[in-house]
C-alpha cells in the first residue's frame, strides 16, 4: 500500500477514527494489526521476516537486560545483529556479492533469480538493530510487552522508508494515552497535503523526464542533460521528502511524533551541513551506532579520514547493492573531507550573505554531480552521463520538455524551502491567517488533483 | 472491546463544530475546483492522457446503424494488401445504405469495449453493435499482460463520474499498477493453478507450465533438421496463449461481456460477438490436435454461454487460413485483406438476421478468385516436430531426377557434379513425388531449397516450376530464377515456399522442376524439397 493510492487514503482515516474510539490498552492493538495489514498488502510472505526479526530482538534485549556483564551480554547482541543483518544480506546483497566473486575470483555462487527485496527491510533493520546495541551499552532498558516492541519494530507510518525511529522516542508515545486533539488532526492532514503535493505533483512529474534523459543521455544536448541532473536533484528530495512528510502527518493524526527527516538540504553551504539536513533519522543513525563506536573524531587525521570515508561508503552500501552507491558514498566522503580541510580558509565566507549564497550554489551543484551516481545503473552510465555534460554540445536528437505547470511547481516548492528553513509545514501555517491559508490548501489540493503525475512511479526509497 | 464513547462523543462535539466550517468551505472549493478543471483542463487531460480512448469514442458517428468495436484485427493489414481498409469497413461494403462506425482500439478487450461503448451517444435507432471477442484475451498471458496497466490508465477519464473525481482517481493511480515482477508472479501462478479437468483424452499435463515445459524440452526442428529456437519458442506460446479452459465464473472478459450484454440490453442494440479466427494450422503443426482441441472447445463454450444470453454470436476461429496471418512467428490476430474480407463476409452474412432488406452482395468470389497468396517469408515457415516429407539430391550419387543427360561435371557446389538445363534440354532435375504416399496427413505447403549458378540472370526463361493435377485441379506454379536470387555467375542460395491447394492430396503426382528455355545453361545443386 502506497501512501499516494486510494488504497491509503481510505485505509488511514479508518484507522485514525478506530484508534480514538479505542481505549489506550486496545490501541497497540489496533496498530499493531493496521500495521501488519499495511505491510501484508504488499507481499503477505514476507511479514513473517519482521515478525522473526521482532521475536528474535525481543527475545535477546531481555536476555540481555537481565544480564550486567557485557561479555555474557555479548552472544545476545551478536544474535540479533547475525539475524538481522542475515536476512538484509540475503535479501539485498547475497546476488551482488554473488556476481562479484563470480566474475573477480571466478567462484560459481549461484545467482538467486527469483529473489524479491522485502520492501522496508533496510530501515526495519536498522531500527531494531538500534534497539538491540542500545539495550546491550543499557542505554534502553528492555521492552517487556512484545505487542509494544512488536509495535516499534513495525508501526506503520514509518515501516517502510523511515524515518528511522529510536526505541526511546516512539515506543513511549505508544504507551502515552493519546486525546483526540483538533491540532495533531489538522497539522497532520497539512503534513500530509504537503507531502502529497511535493511526492505527486513535482516528484511524479519529473520522474518521467528524468528518465528519457537518463535513459540516451548522448541524444540530448549537454544543457538538457545537465538540467535533467538538476532536475533529478529535486525529484529525489521531493520524493523522500514528500513521503516522510506524510509518515509524518499520518502519525501526527495519531497523536505521535515522529522525528523530521528534512530539514532543506539544498539550503546547506557544505556536505557536513547537507548530510545533517539530508536523511536526519539515517545520518544520526550511522553517526550514533557507527561513527561514535569508531572513535568518531577524536582520533589521528588518518583515522578520521578513514572513518569518514568509512560511514560514507557503509551509507552507500546501505542505500542499495550496487557500486554506483559505493561510488556515491565514497564520493560524498571525499568531497567531505576536502571541504573540511578547506573550511578553515573560507570561514570568512560564512559570515557574509553573498558568499553563504555561493556555497550554498556550490554545496547543490556537488551535490547533484554525486546524485548523478546514485540515479545511473551503473558506473559507465554515471560516467557517460557526466561526460556528455561536460561535452557541452549543443547537438542533439531529442528535446527536453518540461512542462509550464512543472516549473510552476517546481518554482512554489524552492519559495517554500526559504520560507520553510529550519521550520516545518504544518507549524509555519498555524501563523497564517484563515483565508491565505486556505488559499495555499486549495493551491496544494488542485495542484494534487490535476497536475498530479499519472504514472506510477513508486518511493525511489522503497528500493531501499 | 469497551468503546469509551462517553468521552469520545464529547470530544467529537467540539471538533464537528469546528470542522464543520471547514468541510463546507472544502465541498465548496471542489466543487468550484471540479468547474475549473471541466472547463479549462479537462478536454487537455483527455487528449494527452486517453488519445486513443478519445479518438477512439469520437470516430463513432452519432448517426451510425452499425458499430464494429475491435482491436488490433479490425486494421492491421499486409504490405501487400491492395485494400487495406479495415474489416469493420468491409463490413459496411455488405450494407452500403447504412452508416457504419469501425473502431479500432489495439491491444483492447471486452474490459476496455465496455467503457469505449458505455461512452457511445445514445440513439433512437436500434443499433447493431458488433463487439470482437478474441479468444486470447480470456487467457492470463493476456490478462496479466504489461499493456493491461497502460489500457486501464485510458479509461479513467472517461469514465460517468465527475471530471475532477476522474482526474483525481488517475492522480491517485487508481489503475492496475503491477510491476514486471509482481505481472510474472500472478502469471505463473495462474498457469500452474489452473489445472485441466473434464478432458475427454488421456493428458499427461496436469497445466500449462507442465505442457510448456515439456514441448520446450522436446523442442521443434528447423529446416535444417536441427531444433530451431524460434519455431520451439512459438510452439510453447500457442500452449501458454490458447491451452487454458476458461472459468465462467471468474475469468473477468466474461464479467466485461456480461457488461457489455448489460449496456446493450438497457439501450436495445443487436449486440453480435464476433469471435475472430486464430491460427490454428499452425497451432496444430507446432503443437498438435490437442492445443486446438482447448481452442474449439473454449470457443464452442463461449458461443453457447452468449448465444444462451441473446447474443448473436459469429464463430470464425477457423475461416482463416495459415498464409493470411500476417504475423506468422506471433499468435496474433492479425490477417492479410482475404483473412480480413472472409471474416467481414462471415459477420455481415450473419446480421443479414437484422437488416436483411440492406443486404448487398460484394465482389468477394471474384475477389477471392483473383487473390493471389502472399509469399511467406521461408525463415517463417513451419516444420513438424515428427519430421517432414523430405527430399534432398546433391546430384552425385544414383538420385538422377529426370534425365541423366541433365546431370553435368562442369560445374559444382558440393562435390563434383550438378544438374542443369538449358534450350533444347529445357528440363532440369525433376523430383517428382505422389502425394498420397506422404507420411503426413495433410500436405500444406512445399519448401524448396538449393544452389543455383545461372549464366544470364535477364532471362525470364528460367524457372522453378511446381505442377500438380487432379481430376478437377491443376496447378502449375513458377518462380523466376531472376526473383530467386541476385548474383548470376556465382552459386547462391534459393528458397521457394509455396502453399499447397487443399486437394493436393487427390492428386497422383507433384512435380517440382527447373526449367530453363533460355540459351544460356542454369545449373542447380543440393537440391532440397521439403512438403509440410
């Protein structure tokens, strides 16, 4: 079930209006079961990989929360992490490394044909996975109720592209009697609208005119491509965004708060800016369970330039089986890391409007030049891509055509990135008056109705 | 479960008062979103997004007496047709007093016929409307096929509901969104769990993968002798197209005709199911006699279930034969201009039933007299699994074929001696066969194949010569060797395909010869004949 179909649409308010209606011991139920039919609607055999990743991550955080030693803690902890990380590996990289060995060492691992990935499998891992090392350092103190945790590991809004959510963040709020209340209704109906709005209306439609080009980039000129790259920029935040804005907003209509995502990456003057704007729950992920546990920077330069280089590539690994995200990852690191070795020349910079414009011009256009990576199939298409940007031919078979209404989209979608810098939708429209309020909803909804993309592109991070 | 609607009510109290503004202004602001959208964007939507779903409904006069609804049968037509209007306009020749609307709408269903004519204008007229019902599109390849998402994506625009409700519903995908995984999946599901039952023959398949399977195993020979792919992979797509028995009760095109008998009956048409001809020749030489037994069977059940219905129902599955598909390694439903007037004649012959006085004949006997086959492309041709009726002459062993004066050492492909021909000894290597000491139990056509070198290629006094005779038929056939091959001086490869009249099988010889009333020698090497 898609949060842009029919399907959804009449699933969530059935759901919101149950969940009020219930009392708060009924509730968990009620999710849990909303939640398991959400999944279930996309493939019902592949539930049973969350509910043998709950049972197993239950069962090992009370095993280890009885235990003080860390070294008796220990053989729990590597369960849940082999079980967890077991299944992510079948399902998302058993092929790829399959493939690699084959052809590098010429090994004859069979190649699994047949094998679809568990849609969600990265971010539920990562999230019980999280669970698991916190219970282990007893930072979190182990969920006794299995529903509850069952709950955690599941709960439906954020089940299968984030954002990645913390045991101590979300299972409480569970378990916090929840009022029906006329702001979370209306701000999550307005985080939904605007989710909608970004993922169907600018998301969809740039979807398809990104493809041609990615698909013959030689047959366009080097501007078309180029602008396609730009426009690739924009379709996968407002395609990311656009859904965790929804996750957002249907939690919010049950009186949970799940954390933000996004905060406008494009408006960042470099990548360590952009990485703490881009993707929040997954970077705080990595940095809190990864980067910390590594020494983080409080190490020799070496170390950390490996470190960073490491969480990078390891982002990349995670986003997908492929080298085209290694590259990505690896890319993001580097560019990382001469960023901060440069900082300290270019700090004047950052005090000054005109140059924070430039940087932030600077931190888009690197940025969408490493997307081109992460959007190509593989490393030869990336580079084919680039190169024919960098031809700057004029010559060209096919024409790139962007419709008026997209770049009229397009165009409200970056005004609101100023306007909503460093705040959120739904909290930017409570100080806005009645009338223009329901002018920007009208706008929205029309926008959603009529100039929604008619083709069916699914989450880019779906995949993930 | 306790419903703790004592404070639930109270809270829903405060929050319907302060919505309730809110919704009206929403209904509001549809409904003046819905105005808009009718007026200035709509018309747009239908264009880009329903072309041909709109041209489609547009091309189909308000005044029309007849409406003939088909797919991709109705117009795709052979280069070599010399009309190439479509069968629904052949239909009109029959009726030429009345108005008559063809509709084409390649790749539809009776699921898509249903929306194309609940959008037909209303008449007072009673209507003959001719709906195809193409076999295929009962089977799950074609059910679960990837144009299913693109056809149903047409039709929401044009559906009886609001304008702004319709553009919404595309919006919200509201169509058969399946990916090419999820399509395979409930594809191979259906041919694995829908078992054959009621067979009245032994049938070692228990379904359709099973059968699949099997023939993909065993395989089908080439010209060659050697398994070719291609015939093996066209062999097993007539099983998974057509080796299927239709469940009335949950095959949705029944649903969609059921609709369609529906709509017919609250406007009062003359509702016609014209059930178009497949190719079951060659279904029957790549597969066997069981593939067109799940044919005939699942046609006979149909036409009765619609005639049961008060439908008029149209049976062509078999009035067209092999050489008028056009697509000859596809099943499709394609035909060349007899295939398309055969099936007009038959469908306008029998809605004689509702306008018999409009009645009028065509030229179609004479047209059918004048035809002449189109030549199929010999790569395409068929070769029967069990083997054909082969003849073959390299010319250096006893095989002398005619006379021994025509068999020379002057030159040669293969070995050391040819046959040739020439003015004065004007007839080369002979091969001549009777008919009815073939193995096989009907002799379709004649493959013949070999090296020729020609002196001269300008003359057109050499040939390949097939002759035949019977009682009451005779035949004799010629291919220039100028047309044959294109280098003269030089051996090249020839083939020669040639359907066989049907009563090939009557007469006491075939005599299959080159002929050569020119000057100049024509030589000829490994000579092949193969009938099938």
């Amino acid at each position: 079930m898609l949060f842009n179909t029919i399907d959804f649409i009449v699933f969530l308010p059935i759901v919101v209006f149950i969940y009020y209606l219930l009392p708060q011991k009924g509730r968990w139920i009620l999710l849990l079961l909303a939640s398991y039919f959400f999944y279930g609607s996309w493939k019902l055999n592949y539930l049973a990989f969350i509910i043998i990743s709950t049972v197993i991550d239950y069962a090992c955080g009370l095993k280890m929360d009885k235990i003080v030693s860390k070294k008796k803690k220990k053989p729990f902890l590597i369960l849940s992490l082999v079980s967890n990380l077991g299944l992510l590996f079948f399902f998302k990289y058993y092929n790829f490394f399959a493939e690699n060995l084959n052809s590098g060492i010429a090994s004859n691992f069979p190649i699994l044909e047949d094998v679809i990935l568990p849609v969600g499998i990265s971010f539920y891992t990562f999230q019980t996975l999280s669970y698991s090392v916190d219970v282990y350092h007893s930072r979190q103190k182990a969920e006794s109720h299995l529903g509850y945790f069952a709950l955690y590991v599941s709960f439906f809004p954020q089940l299968v592209a984030g954002p990645i959510e913390r045991f101590s963040n979300l299972t409480p709020q569970f378990k916090t009697e929840k009022k029906i209340n006329y702001q979370n209704i209306s701000n999550g109906l307005r985080l939904i609208l605007f989710g909608l709005f970004i993922k169907m209306v600018i998301a969809d439609n740039v979807s398809g005119i990104v493809e041609k080009v990615y698909e013959t980039p030689l047959a366009y000129s080097s501007w078309d491509v180029l602008l396609s790259s730009f426009l690739y920029s924009f379709q996968i935040y407002s395609d990311f965004f656009g859904y965790s804005t929804i996750a957002i907003g249907s939690a919010r209509l049950l009186g949970i708060n799940l954390m933000d995502n996004f905060k406008t990456p494009y408006l960042s003057r470099n990548i360590a800016e952009f990485w703490q704007r881009w993707h929040i729950s997954l970077s705080t992920w990595f940095r809190d369970y990864l980067y910390y546990p590594m020494g983080g920077n409080r190490v020799n330069k070496f170390k950390w330039y490996l470190n960073v280089l490491t969480i990078f590539i390891v982002s990349g690994i995670w986003h997908g089986a492929n080298w085209t995200f290694i590259f990505w990852g690896a890319l993001f690191g580097i560019v990382y890391i001469l960023e901060k070795l440069a900082s300290k020349y270019i700090a004047f910079a950052e005090r000054n409007v005109f140059f924070n414009a430039i940087l932030i011009l600077k931190t888009f256009v690197l940025t969408t030049l490493i997307w081109v990576f992460f959007r190509s199939k593989s490393i030869d298409e990336a580079f084919e891509f680039l190169s024919r940007i960098f031809e700057f031919s004029s010559q060209s078979e096919a024409e790139l055509i962007v419709p008026l209404y997209v770049w009229f989209s397009l165009s409200l979608f970056i005004i609101s990135e100023f306007l909503l810098f460093n705040s959120r939708f739904d909290e930017k429209l409570n100080k806005i008056a009645f009338p223009l309020r329901w002018t920007i909803y009208s706008i929205l909804l029309f926008s959603i109705l009529v100039f929604s993309g008619v083709d069916d592109f699914p989450f880019i991070y779906f995949q993930f | 479960m306790i419903f703790r609607l004592y404070t639930f009510n109270f809270k829903l109290v405060i929050l319907v008062k302060k919505i309730a503004l809110r919704i009206i202004v929403l209904i509001v602001l549809l409904v003046g979103m819905n105005v808009i959208y009718s007026k200035f964007f709509y018309e747009d939507d239908l264009k880009k997004h329903s072309l041909n779903m709109f041209n489609s409904i547009q091309s189909i006069k308000p005044e029309s007496d007849i409406i003939y609804l088909g797919e991709s049968s109705n117009s795709t037509y052979s280069k070599h047709d010399k009309d190439k209007r479509t069968l629904g306009e052949f239909v009109s020749d029959y009726y030429p007093t009345l108005i008559t609307s063809s509709v084409t709408k390649k790749a539809a269903h009776a699921g898509i016929f249903k929306h194309i004519l609940s959008n037909i204008p209303e008449s007072p007229k009673k209507r003959t409307v001719i709906v195809t019902l193409n076999l295929r599109s009962f089977s799950a390849s074609w059910i679960y096929s990837k144009l299913e998402t693109a056809l149903q994506k047409e039709v929401i625009l044009i559906q009886n509901r609001p304008d702004l409700l319709n553009r919404a519903l595309l919006s919200f995908k509201d169509y058969d969104v399946l990916n090419e995984k999820e399509r395979v999946k409930l594809l191979f599901n259906a041919w694995t769990n829908q078992r054959y039952h009621d067979l009245p023959f032994e049938f070692p398949y228990k379904h359709i993968k099973e059968w699949d399977k099997a023939k993909a195993s065993i395989g089908i020979k080439g010209l060659n002798g050697k398994l070719s792919k291609k015939k093996t992979s066209l062999a097993c797509n007539y099983i998974k197209r057509y080796a299927f028995q239709i469940d009335f009760e949950n095959n949705p095109r029944i649903k969609d005709f059921n609709q369609i008998i529906q709509l017919g009956k609250e406007r009062n048409w003359n509702l016609v199911f014209n059930i178009v001809p497949e190719n079951l020749e060659k279904a029957d030489f790549l597969v066997g006699e069981n593939i067109t037994y799940f044919m005939k069977e699942n046609v006979k059940q149909l036409e009765n279930y619609f005639t049961k219905k008060g439908v008029l129902v149209v049976n062509n599955l078999s009035i067209v034969e092999d050489s008028e598909f056009r697509d000859q390694m596809l099943t499709t439903e394609h035909y060349a201009e007899k295939g398309r007037k055969s099936v007009a004649r038959s469908v306008a012959i029998a809605i004689k039933k509702f306008h018999q006085e409009k009645f009028s004949e065509t030229n179609f006997k004479q047209f059918v007299y004048d035809y002449k086959p189109i030549q199929i492309d010999p790569f395409y041709t068929i070769s029967k699994s069990e083997g054909n009726w082969e003849f073959s002459n390299d010319f250096e062993g006893d095989k002398v074929w005619g006379s021994p004066k025509n068999i020379t050492s002057e030159k040669a492909f293969s070995g050391n001696k040819s046959g040739f021909a020439l003015k004065g000894s004007i007839y080369g290597p002979s091969l001549i066969v009777n008919p009815k000491l073939s193995p096989q139990e009907n002799l379709l056509g004649v493959i013949i194949k070999g090296k020729i070198f020609s002196e001269n290629l300008n003359s057109h006094k050499t040939k390949i010569v097939i002759q035949a005779k019977s009682l009451e038929n005779k035949i004799w056939k010629s291919f220039k060797v100028k047309n044959l091959i294109k280098h003269e001086k030089k051996w090249c490869d020839f083939t020669v395909t040639y359907q066989l009249p049907s009563w090939i099988k009557e007469s006491k010889k075939v005599r299959i010869y080159l002929l050569n009333e020119s000057k100049e020698k024509c030589y000829l090497d490994d000579f092949k004949v193969i009938f099938y």
